[in-house]
C-alpha cells in the first residue's frame, strides 16, 4: 500500500481553513498545485482535480465524507475496489487560535500494487498544498 502525508500547524480557525478547502473555483487562487477543481465540495459531491502537473487530465473523486470543520474524504478509483485512492483531510483545533492540519492519501486495492508503481512521488505536492493553505489561511486571520 503507497501513501503520502503532509501535517502542518496553522495560525488560523478550523473555520478558515475549511472555507479555503471546500472553496472549488477559488483552489487556483491560493493552491500552487491545482490548475482548477470542478464539481462542489460537498457531501457526496462530485469532482473533478485537474493539477499542475497534469493539467489536461481531470481526476474524477467523490467527496465521501464532510464533516464540518473537522474530517473531508475524498475518493477515487476503480470499480470493485481493484484500485482505490482516498485523501483524508483532517482539522484539529489547538490552544492558542492555532489549527493542526492533517493531509494523507492512500492508495489500495487489488491492483493497487501495479497501478501504484506509475504513481510519482506526491510528497512535495502535498508539502507545497500544506504551505499554500498555511499562508492562505493564516493571511485571512
């Protein structure tokens, strides 16, 4: 199973940083890695990611959980469960107006194996998603 992970303190509400993440035509303004997000971000919402390094591939994901503002899920893959990607964001409140920010994508499935060996390495996408959102939401408070 391939996964990445990204967590990152910000000086901003949960409020904030969900506004920011469940923004879909705003995402290019502040995310350096996303070309645009089509779709609503929302229970049960489908989208479409098209990011930089791709950017005339969209990837089709379905919001599968939104709990506001502490947990979104979405995911993406193949029928049958043979390839499965599911990013989870998480939104912790800490002491002090400060925000704990947690980003992970997992990759599983029957084919998961094969299918993930043309995967790239995402970590520095997710770390540049993480400083984008810190300074977005942290110029916002």
């Amino acid at each position: 199973m391939k996964s990445f992970a990204v967590q990152v303190e910000i000086a901003a509400s949960p409020d904030t940083i969900w506004e920011l993440l469940t923004d879909a035509p705003h995402y290019p303004r502040w995310n350096s890695t996303v070309e645009r997000v089509e779709g609503e971000i929302a229970s049960g919402g489908k989208l479409k990611v098209f990011t930089k390094a791709a950017p005339d591939r969209g990837f089709p994901l379905t919001v599968t959980a939104f709990e506001r503002p502490g947990r979104m899920v979405w995911s993406g893959g193949m029928p049958l469960g043979l390839f499965k990607g599911e990013r989870t964001y998480e939104i912790t409140a800490r002491a002090g107006g400060r925000t704990a920010f947690v980003m992970r994508e997992v990759f599983s499935g029957l084919l998961a194996p094969l299918i993930t060996r043309s995967i790239p390495d995402l970590q520095p996408a997710f770390d540049a998603f993480a400083a984008d959102l810190k300074r977005a939401a942290e110029a916002r408070s």
